[in-house]
C-alpha cells in the first residue's frame, strides 16, 4: 500500500469517526429537547422547530396540562396562559385564583398584593379588619414607624404607637458606640437602601452597603421577583420594597 492511498484510508477514518460522534452528539441534543418539551413546564426552553408532527402534537398536550397545573394553584395569575384555557379550565382557575388572593389579603400584612377589586363587601370587611390589625401589631412594635400606616389608628391606638416608637428610639440611642469589633447596627428601620443582587429563587439579597440577608422560604417568591436598583428599607428582621410596600421576612447574615 502506497503512503499515498494509506493517508487517503486514515483521512476517511477520521472523517466517519468526526460525523460519528457529531451525529451521536446530535442526537443526544435532540433527546435532551425533547425531554425538556415533554416536560411542557419550559415552554420557552423548547425548539420546537426540532420536533416532528407527531411530537409538536405530544408536546402541545404537555403543555396545557402543565398550564393548567400553574393556573389551577391560583397564586401565580401572572404566570398563567388563560389564553390556552377551555371555558370550563377557566371558570375553575377564576375561582383558584380568587380564592389565592383571599388568603393573601385576609392576612393582613400583604395590602399591595391584594386585590382588593376582586372581593365581595363581606370579603373586602374582613380584609380591612385583617389589614388594620397587621398594621397596629406593625406601629406597636416600635421599631417600624415608616411602615406604620397612622392614619389608620384610632386615638388611644395612635397614642399607645407613638410611646412605642419613643421607647424604641431610646432604647437604639442607649446603644454603646464605643463597643469594638463588628458595627452595631441601629435596631429601627434604614431607609434609602437598594437591591445589589439576589439568588434567582430569591433566598440571598445583598443590599447597596453590602449586607448579606437570608429571605425566609415563604417569602422568596416575593423576593425572587426584585429587581436591580429596587428601592428597600431595611429593617432588623426584614426587607420592604418601597415601591410597593411589599415585605418579606429576613435575617442578615453578613458580612
């Protein structure tokens, strides 16, 4: 065999082993699509220009069942395609979603979040009674006069709020400046904050200053939804969006 006709059989063999291998990596791509299409929670993740007739079918069941399993929870209308909804799936998702968003306002700390147009007279009672007391626990705390809604205090509730805040503030004033190691932060809110950067689900938040705060599990989809630059006011076991009084549950953990 010439050296000629021997580089000719290594160059054939090198070229069915390259489009071996990129025919099999192709294929595994094309599993991994379809895996990820049949799932039918990632839409958006799915080429479906990659499938064939009898998938783009499969998928598209997949789908409306993982839609409807989205909408059919309530808590997530932003996230729900009604457009994909049958009239009855929509009928049952409409009463999902207002009886989510009863949950959220009867409990009294989420106003912003509430619907308020979405109640009925009883139901919009009971919510400004849940709504006027979160908001007396808030002012009689102390410690949270920005998130205080006064003017929903009575007289004697006014009053009782107002000594709370002038112990709290004495109580943050009696701190030790002069104590050494890390800084001892003030216990009352720090306005003027806002979000550096955030954990996609939302767990860990690090503040402009450089604070470190662990979000508590229940309220991380709130806090996954924050943006960069979203204003906050910083309080010792919590975080509040100020553009639309949205609070969620914290602890600083650093630095």
């Amino acid at each position: 065999m010439t050296f000629r006709a021997l580089s000719v059989g290594v160059i054939f063999a090198l070229s069915a082993s390259w489009h071996g291998r990129a025919m099999a990596q192709t294929g595994a791509s094309q599993d991994r699509n379809l895996r990820t299409c049949l799932d039918g929670s990632y839409p958006q993740l799915c080429d479906h220009a990659r499938l064939t007739q009898t998938q783009r079918q499969e998928v598209q069941v997949a789908e409306h069942r993982a839609n409807l399993r989205v909408c059919l929870d309530g808590q997530y209308a932003a996230l729900c395609r009604h457009g994909n909804l049958t009239p009855d799936q929509a009928r049952r998702v409409e009463a999902a979603e207002r009886q989510a968003n009863l949950r959220v306002c009867l409990d009294g700390r989420y106003a912003a979040l509430c619907r308020h147009d979405d109640l009925t007279p009883d139901e919009a009672q009971s919510v400004a009674d849940a709504e006027r007391r979160a908001n007396l626990e808030t002012c009689l705390d102390g410690h949270y006069a920005a998130l205080c809604n006064h003017a929903l205090l009575s007289t004697e509730e006014a009053a009782r709020a107002q000594a709370a805040e002038r112990i709290a503030a004495q109580n943050s004033k009696s701190a030790s400046p002069r104590l050494s190691g890390p800084k001892v932060h003030s216990t009352s809110c720090e306005a003027g904050h806002w979000v550096k950067s955030k954990t996609d689900d939302g767990e860990i938040v690090t503040l402009d200053d450089g604070s470190v705060w662990e979000v508590q599990a229940y309220d991380r989809p709130t806090s996954s939804l924050w943006l960069d630059l979203t204003e906050i006011v910083a309080c010792p076991d919590k975080l509040v969006d100020t553009d639309d009084g949205e609070s969620v549950d914290a602890t600083r953990i650093g630095p």
